[in-house]
C-alpha cells in the first residue's frame, strides 16, 4: 500500500447547487403508487437529506446519472450488490446473450448446474448449494433447514447485527413489527457478538430447542481472536445448525467469502448481493447431509427447499457466471480493499485536518467501510448525517456509506477525498454555529422505527 502523499486540505471540491425539478415532481407520484415511494426502505427518501437526488437513470462504472441529469460518483452500490460496476460490460454482455436463448423453460437450463459448479468451487468447503432471487429467501430457507434437520423450534440470531431477512422470524425481532404474531416472534432468541457467554447462556436457557445460530461472521465489529472457531464449536457440542450469512461479506471480504477469510466453515452459508453484479441472484450452500433434505434422495420428512418460478433465470446465472470469473481472474477483492484503505486514509486525514475527532467516524474493513455522525455532546445525529450527506451531494458524490465497487478508480477516490474534505469543512462549521443553519430541509431517519 502506497502512502498517501496527497492532503485533501485546501483542494476541496467546490459546492454547486443542483436542480432536482424533475425529481421533486416525481416523489409524490412514486409515493402514491408505492407505499414508501421506493422498492427498499434503504433506498427511501426518508434515508436521504431533502437536497438530493429522487431517482438514478442510469449507471456506468461508479458514476450514476439523476432524472435531472446531475453526475455523482456512487457509494453503496445498489446496496452493496455492484461489486464490479454499474452496467459492467462483459456481465451486462453475458447476461444479454443468455437472455437471447430464452430466460425460463419448464426444466432445468445446464447453466444451473455450471454456476452451482462456479459456485462450489468458490465457496469450497460447500458441497451442495441452491439459488434463489435474493437474501432474504436463502436465509429463510437456512433456517428451515435447520429446523428440519435438527427437529427444534427456535433461532438464535446475533443481536448486534442489522439484518438476515426480510420474513417474519427476524423482522418481528426489529421495532417494526406490525403485523407478526408474537408467536413467531418468541422463536428467535437473541446473543452478542464477541460474547461466547451470551450464546452459552442461550443454550443454557433453551436446552436441545436452538436449531440453529445464525449470524455475519463479521459486520461492524472485527471477530475476537478464536471467537468463530469456539461459537463453531459450541453449536457442534449442542447439536446446533451454524449459519454464517455471508449476503454482505460474500466476495468482499474473500472470493471464498469471510468464512475463508477466517478460516472457519459453517453448517450452511447464505450468499447474495455481490454474486450477480446487481442481478437477483442469491444462493444457499453448505453440507450434503443438510442439503440434501431438499433433494430427492432420502428417506426422511422432504424439506420444500427455494422452489420459485424465477430462482434460476437463466441471464441472472450467466451474470453471476461471468462476476464470479472477473472475481476470480482479475483479484477484486484485493482492489476493493487497497482502493477502500485509500480512501480511509484520506477521510481519516480530512477528520484530522478539520479536527473532528470527536464527531465523525469512518469504520469497517476497506472494502466495506460506513460512517457515524455525531453532534456537539457527541450523540450518534441524523441531523448531521443528513448535512454531511447533503455537503457530499453538493459536491458531486452520492454517499450513504463508503462501500466502494471495482470501478472507483484513483481519479474517484481522489475527487471523493475532496468532496469530503468540503462537506466535513461545513460540518464543522455547523457544530460551531448549529446544524440548523446548515442544513436545508429535514433530518434523515433510521430505517428501524416504530412511527413515521
Ligand atoms: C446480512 C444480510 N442478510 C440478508 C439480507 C437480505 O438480502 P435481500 O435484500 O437480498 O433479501 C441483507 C440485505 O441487506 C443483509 O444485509
């Protein structure tokens, strides 16, 4: 890793104000039309200052374009599933020719069984695996696998880690529960991360009913040296299924995913995001003899394992074919991580240089990396987040996190680190004088709330 020799300090990029008339005039029919206004609640308008862009058109690289026609260099890419680039040529190519020959028939496509082979042999502690259309459905499907197999009721989840699922055994654990009996709710238990006597605790108080642990082998928090290994262990001592949820840390953290990068193998994985380069793809993979509950060739009670019309489209298995051989012949991972400790430096330098210390925070590994806001009496501030968000806008970058794709090239970066430079230089200003009379318009707003 070079250096980095260029301060940000005094090249920060000048703030323009930008005309969002189209989008402005299309949010209230988005929000009549859809509750919410958007697909995902992390893409609501809600998540975003009042300043900023509605709706993207279109993407190449790490450059997004708004309805009005503005330019930002994106972070998060489609959230966190862009690992190569928006409409990443040879990916975008190898759908559209798999496209031509027909996207569903009524049998199977032998491109299932290449990926299930590309598959395989990335994540090669795995010895079956099955694809589905996202994250959440893969998950879901780990978990009733477990139950199967191990003939108990109840789910141990990580209580420090934001999200496995859009079902109702996790989001009845979260504030926004409307809607979930609370008989399924009192099925999933909770443990900490790095706290192996949380998790003894749960096995302790629900004896021979805990199914499985599901969990990210890691997320904000670094694993402890020999935590993995010993929660491995615990499960196998109780008899328990360990699901590692790789939807994030899949083919970021390592193209075996974190499990290799920790060299720690689960029961049953769950992949998603980063396997098509924004294509809906996701898979579950893992042991034979839980797999193959789903399969055809047991005797036991048959598990209805992600049986879905659309689970393997054939041009998203031929863009998830061609990621994982870019993945694997050009060293993403690698780029994601040198280019992502890059970028740290350089807003760890801005922080430095406007003395923000105290109040703005850059975390995770380089190839994942977010940010927490802070106020005045150092409170975690969605006001702040919201101007800082809206500063980086001015400037030219669509930030919710740092999450960085194959495409943010040095020239990205570098304008990125001036744009960071500007937006803590107004940040600092506004603790000084009040956020108020920096920011235009609301707060943003955490997903997790009860009320509106
Ligand atoms: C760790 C984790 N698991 C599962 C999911 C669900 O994935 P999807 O949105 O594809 O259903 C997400 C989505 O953000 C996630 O971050």
């Amino acid at each position: 890793m070079k250096p980095v020799t260029k301060s940000p300090a005094s090249i920060s990029v000048p703030a323009s104000e930008k005309e969002f008339t189209r989008s402005r005039s299309l949010q209230p029919k988005a929000h009549k039309l859809i509750p919410g206004g958007a697909h995902t609640y992390a893409k609501g308008d809600d998540q975003y200052p009042a300043q900023a862009p509605g709706f993207i058109v279109r993407g190449k690289g790490c450059h997004v374009w708004d309805l009005d026609g503005n330019e930002f260099i994106e972070y998060g890419m489609g959230l966190r599933a862009v690992t190569l680039g928006h409409a990443y040529d040879s990916v975008v190519e190898a759908a559209y020719q798999q496209m031509k020959l027909g996207a569903n028939f009524t049998r199977p496509a032998p491109i299932e069984v290449d990926l299930a082979e590309a598959m395989l042999q990335a994540i090669d502690d795995a010895e079956m695996v099955k694809f589905a259309k996202n994250g959440s459905d893969v998950t879901t499907a780990a978990v009733k696998l477990a139950r199967a197999f191990t003939g108990r009721d109840l789910v141990a989840i990580c209580a420090d880690q934001p999200f496995f699922s859009v079902d109702d055994w996790f989001i009845g654990t979260t504030p926004v529960n409307a809607g979930i009996p609370d008989a399924i709710t009192r099925l999933t238990v909770k443990f900490h991360y790095n706290d192996l006597q949380s998790l003894r605790d749960v096995f302790a108080k629900y004896p021979q009913q805990i199914a499985c642990v599901v969990m990210e082998p890691e997320a904000a928090t670094v694993p402890q040296p020999g935590y993995l290994q010993a929660v491995k262990t615990l499960c196998q001592e109780q008899g328990a299924v360990l699901l590692f949820d790789e939807t994030i840390t899949g083919f970021r953290w390592h193209i075996g995913g974190a499990q290799k990068f920790h060299g720690v193998v689960p029961d049953l994985s769950t992949f998603g995001k980063a396997m098509g380069n924004g294509f809906a793809i996701a898979a579950l993979a893992g042991r034979r003899e839980i797999m193959r509950l789903g399969g055809l060739d047991h005797d036991h009670h048959r598990v209805f394992l992600l049986s879905t019309t659309h689970g393997a489209e054939t041009h998203a298995l031929a863009a998830s074919l061609e990621t994982l051989r870019i993945y694997r012949e050009e060293n993403v991972v690698d780029f994601l991580w040198k280019q992502g400790e890059r970028l740290r430096q350089l807003v760890q330098q801005s922080i430095a240089e406007n003395h923000l210390e105290d109040f703005f925070e850059i975390s995770g590994r380089p190839c994942n990396l977010v940010f927490a806001t802070f106020d005045r009496s150092q409170e975690r501030s969605q006001s702040f987040r919201a101007l800082f968000m809206q500063e980086l806008i001015r400037r030219g970058v669509l930030g919710p996190s740092f999450v960085l794709s194959y495409s943010h090239s040095d020239a990205d970066i570098q304008h990125t680190a001036e744009a960071v430079y500007g937006a803590h230089t107004v940040y600092r200003k506004a603790l000084d004088e009040g956020v108020d009379k920096y920011l235009e318009g609301r707060p943003v707003k955490p997903v997790y709330r009860i009320f509106n």
